[in-house]
C-alpha cells in the first residue's frame, strides 16, 4: 500500500500577500488556485504568483499543525522561512520535514 504524502505550501498571490494551505496532490491544487475553482475563495481574488515554498510531511496531523502554524506567523516571518525552509524543523523537531525545492 502506497503511503500518502501531504504537502503544505506558501503561494505568493499578485497583491503581495501569501497564502498558505496543504494538500496531497501540489500540482493539482496549485492549478486550481491559478483557475479559481469554487474551493479556492482567497485565490479566486488575488492571484497565485508562484509557490514560494513548500515542505513534504508524512503525516496528516503534522501536517495541519504546521499550516496552521504558518498562517499565525506574520508576513515578515513567512518571508524568512519561505528564505529559510529548514527553520520549520526547529518548530516542528519531531516531525520528518523534507523541503522540496520550488522556490
């Protein structure tokens, strides 16, 4: 049986915010921020323009916990972990994060 991997990720949007969620399929869901499908409400306004980051997490609940923890962190803070994706396995010791390389 093939384990399921989830992936959070930080989109920068055309206003110069971020946006933060997870999700098992990142190519997917990205695409669907692009079209504005009904499930993605943030992005139907303001636009993905990449995804700044994104961290590959074997477990459901960590990786809940960590996109709530980055929507808690302010905008200078997700720039510098967007900067430093490695910084989140100081929140997150316990947990096996691996950092794909999309920035």
């Amino acid at each position: 049986m093939k384990k399921t991997s989830y992936f959070v990720y930080i989109l920068l949007c055309n206003n110069g915010s971020y946006y933060t969620g997870y999700t098992t399929e990142l190519s997917r869901r990205y695409q669907e921020h692009l079209q504005g499908t009904i499930k993605c409400k943030y992005t139907r306004s303001f636009k993905p323009v990449n995804i700044a980051q994104s961290w590959q997490i074997d477990e459901k609940g960590t990786a809940l916990q960590i996109e709530k923890f980055i929507k808690k962190l302010s905008k200078v803070q997700k720039q510098q972990l967007i900067l430093f994706p490695n910084k989140l396995k100081i929140y997150f010791a316990k947990a096996r994060v691996f950092t794909p390389c999309l920035s």
